[in-house]
C-alpha cells in the first residue's frame, strides 16, 4: 500500500481553489439539472469560498521599509 503524502495547508487550499474554480467553469450558468446532493454541496463551496479568508497578503506583508545606508 502506497503511504499518503501529507501537504502544506496552504497547498491543499490552492488545490481546492482550483477544483472550485474548475466546478465555476464547467457549472456557469444554470445547474438546475444536477442531482439535488449536489448542487447542495455546490452551493455550500459558493458559500465557504465567500467566508474564507484571503490567501493573498496584505501589501504590507509583502514590503519591508528602506533603510538608510550608513
């Protein structure tokens, strides 16, 4: 039996980024056709996606202030 890799958090969120991203775009439009536990689990990644928190950091984060050579 194959042992299971574990992953970053951070990557296992990107990976269920992308998944969602990929639902979005095969689902735009109307999903009333889809099974009903489905299109539950569907709405309820809609609704998470629009809870969690942003993975992109603040640009404050991102930048360190200069410091004057001496």
């Amino acid at each position: 039996m194959i042992e299971p890799h574990p992953i970053a958090s951070e990557h296992a969120r990107a990976i269920c980024e992308e998944i969602g991203e990929r639902l979005r775009h095969a689902l735009r439009g109307d999903y009333a056709d889809l099974p009903p536990r489905l299109r539950k689990l569907v709405d309820e990644l809609a609704l998470q996606d629009c809870e969690a928190p942003s993975l992109v950091p603040a640009m404050a984060d991102m930048t360190r202030p200069l410091v004057a050579a001496a």
